[in-house]
C-alpha cells in the first residue's frame, strides 16, 4: 500500500480556499478535528460553506466554546448546511442578524445526502420532512401510495475528519460515538484530510476492523488538540 | 385545585410504558429522564442517534469518555453488547422502522398529532437535529410535556401554530395531568392523574378531548 503524506495542521488548512465548501466531522464536537479546527480559525480562511451536524457550542453566559463553533465565532462561513444550532447562540445570533445563512437539514436527511455524494447516488426519496418546511422547493415522488422527498447528493471540496487511529497507508479506526459523520465525509468530498491520535506502520491495522478504506483519506495529520 | 407542574410524574408514567427487548430513543431533556425511572424487571434497549445502540448510565465523575456522548454531547457509558455505528446507519435504523419508541420534547403537540418543538421563528431556533427523522420512522412517537405554557395557555392544541416537526405522526401524549392518545382528529383522554378530574382537564384545555369510556384515575408514584 502507499503511504499518505502525515502533514501539520497549519499545511491542513492551508488546503482549504476562501470560498470551499468545508465538511467537518462530529456530533456536538465529539469526534470533531480539533487541531485542524484551531489551525484554520488561526489561518482565519473566509467565505466557507459549512457542512456539519451541528455548530456545537457557544454560550454567552459562560462564554465557552466548543468544537467547530470556534469558526463561527471568527465569522469564516457565509452559508452553515447543519441539522442542529441549539447549543451555539452565536450561530442562531448570526442567522437571526441575517449575517450568515443557515441551512436547517433533517439529521438524517444531513447523513444520506452526503452519504449519496459519496457514493455515486443522484439523491434519495424520503419521508422525512413531508408536511413541514422541509418540503418547501422539492420534488414529491409517491412509491406505492406513500409521498416521499427528492433529496440531493452534498459535495465538499475538502473534508477535515478525526478517527482514533489510522495506519500510514490512510485506512482509519474511530472509537465510540465520535464515529458519526466523519467515515460519511471521507467519502464525499474532493480532499479528504483525516486528523488521527495515532499513526501506526502499514498492516499494523487488522483489516477486519478497518472502518474507512484507505484510498478516501489523502493527508493525515497528528492530533495535538483532544479538548473540545 | 391548584396546579403545580410536575415533570417528574411525567417521566415516571412513560417508563411504565415499554416492555422488555423494544427500542426507544430517548430525546434530550426531559425524555432523556425517563431512563432513571424504567421497572427493574423491563430491560430495553436504548438507541443514540449519535450513533450507538445500547446506551448506559452517565460515568462516575472522573471517568469520563470524551469520545462517548449521547445526543446532547453529555458523557454516557455503553451498555455490555451495545454497539457503535456511523450517522447513516443510526438513522437508517430510525427511519427503517427499526426504533419502537421515540419520546420527544413539545412546545406545542395538537389533536391531529402534529408536533411542533424546533423553532419559533425570530426567536428560538435550536433546529430539527434528529427529530423530523424519529417522528417519521418510530412506530410510537410519545410527546412528553407539561400540560401548560408557563403563560398558563394548554400546550395541547387544536392546531399547531409554529413550524411542523412531524405532520401527524403523534400517537401519545404524556403530561402532568394525564395520559391522551391521539385517534381520529382528537384526543382521547386514557388515564388522568390524581388529583386532576377529567372535567377539570376538560375545562383547561384548548382542544377537543374525548374522555375514553375506560378512562382510568391512577396515582403515579
């Protein structure tokens, strides 16, 4: 197998241009890469469309931040495609200031359409959001009588993932509940950046427990930043 | 009488509601509640949408898994057996009906079973997060809910004023009053809590609520 470049964080968001549209893995910043996170809101890259479950955190009161709210707060993204902005009061300022977009998906809605940009899929029909907003501007299909949405594939020019551990050939390992979006990601866009707590030797990895393929993961970078 | 909210009452009923070996997400806040309530002698299964089957107890302090969270990124432990799975597999399970129970907070639920909980529109905008896809793919959706708005208005309605999270999907309604199912266009008033009155119910909410032949008035403890 051939081993990937292992690159520093601040090389990692030096990848990602003014204007790309940015996936970045994690769930409430749990499983989120927090090093390339910190790099790029330091590089303070502008204009980005970010694609990401969540904002994670920003509360005013105690002023903590977390994950990739960091990026909200600097205002590096004119457009965010999330599910859930509850926790992140800057995010929900921001939107309700008219400032930045966002785009509210239906969690699952969020996953499958990566999910089919990544896996050739031209969309998917679901029932998820028939009679509410959601619907609003899409295509209705009925199959057997049921109505469902017409939902499109998501495209990233990058993808800054985080998994437990990688091998130096790129294949990844994640650990409990900070696996969700991040093996979706790593198939769905143009550079796939993966920040690991650990590089080990090729075939140091049993292939049986391999969660992502190699060949989606094109940088690696060490984590230096675990804390949300 | 007077009345005094009391969610506890409704966390403690909902737990009496599952059997053993049925799946149930739980949703963050007061649904998530429930888990400290369940019989000991009913043991389900709980699914995360974060990505996990079989989610535990919170960890002692100290012991803290920064990779293992529920929804509400609270650290959780995983139960022995349990499993983790990435977004797309954990709302494949959601959505492909594979979830029997889902319980969600409310801010307004009405009669034709239309909740409405993730945004009031120039205010409060939290988003759907996994919401819209647990109404649409569990076989039960149970709102959890205290009966009134702290304006004293009934959060049971005849019709939702704020933007859907589910369009009719709604099949029990859990408050400190009472437990309603939603049939036909109406509420169906199955058990009431001492010590509330059906009429009393009746009289303060804003909906219509048939009082079901076997209505039953239980004390929750």
């Amino acid at each position: 197998m051939i081993a990937k470049p292992i690159i520093s964080a601040a090389e990692a968001a030096g990848k990602i241009k003014e204007g790309d549209t940015l996936m970045v893995g994690g769930f409430l910043a749990c499983g989120s890469p927090h090093t390339i996170i910190h790099a790029l809101k330091d590089l303070g890259t502008k204009n980005l469309t970010l694609v990401c479950n969540d904002t994670a955190g920003h509360d005013f009161k105690s002023g903590r931040v977390t994950g990739v709210g960091y990026l909200v707060q600097t205002k590096q993204f004119k457009k965010m495609i999330v599910s859930h902005i509850g926790l992140n009061q800057e995010t929900q300022r921001q939107m309700n200031s008219g400032e930045t977009v966002v785009d509210l998906v239906p969690q699952g809605t969020l996953a499958e359409r990566i999910r089919a940009a990544g896996t050739g899929l031209g969309g998917f029909l679901t029932p998820t959001g028939i009679g509410t907003e959601v619907e609003a501007g899409k295509q209705v299909i009925v199959v057997e009588d049921r109505p469902f949405l017409l939902e499109l594939p998501l495209h990233g020019d990058v993808a800054i993932i985080k998994a437990k551990k990688a091998d130096k050939a790129g294949n990844l390992v994640y650990n409990g509940t900070a696996q969700n979006f991040n093996p979706l990601m790593a198939t769905a866009a143009s550079l796939v950046i993966a920040e690991v707590e650990e590089i080990v030797e090729i075939g140091e990895i049993d292939p049986n427990t391999v969660h992502t393929p190699s060949i989606f993961v094109d940088f690696l970078v060490k984590s230096e930043r675990l804390e949300w | 009488m007077d009345y005094v909210a009391n969610k506890e009452i409704i966390v403690k009923r909902i737990a009496k509601v599952f059997k053993t070996g049925e799946v149930v997400n739980l949703g963050i806040g007061l649904p998530t509640q429930v888990a400290n309530y369940l019989p000991k002698d009913v043991t389900i299964i709980l699914q995360s949408e974060n990505g996990m089957m079989g989610l535990g107890p919170a960890p002692a302090k100290g012991s803290e898994d920064r990779d293992l969270t529920n929804a509400g990124s609270a650290p959780v432990t995983v139960q022995t057996g349990g499993c983790f799975f990435d977004s797309a597999t954990s709302f494949g399970i959601i959505r492909g009906g594979h979830v029997d129970y889902t319980v969600l907070g409310v801010l307004e639920v009405d009669q034709d079973g239309n909740l409405a909980n993730y945004k009031i529109p120039g205010k409060m905008v939290p988003g759907m997060g996994g919401a819209m896809d647990l109404t649409t793919g569990a076989r039960v959706v149970i709102a959890a809910t205290l009966h009134f708005e702290p304006t004293g208005g009934s959060r049971m309605k005849r019709r939702c004023t704020l933007p859907l999270t589910a369009a009719r999907e709604v099949d029990m309604v859990v408050t400190d009053l009472g437990v309603f199912e939603v049939r036909g266009g109406r509420f169906h008033l199955v058990e009431c809590f001492e010590p509330y009155t059906p009429e009393w119910i009746l009289e303060r909410t804003d909906a219509d609520i048939t009082v079901s032949n076997d209505c039953r008035i239980v004390k929750i403890d």
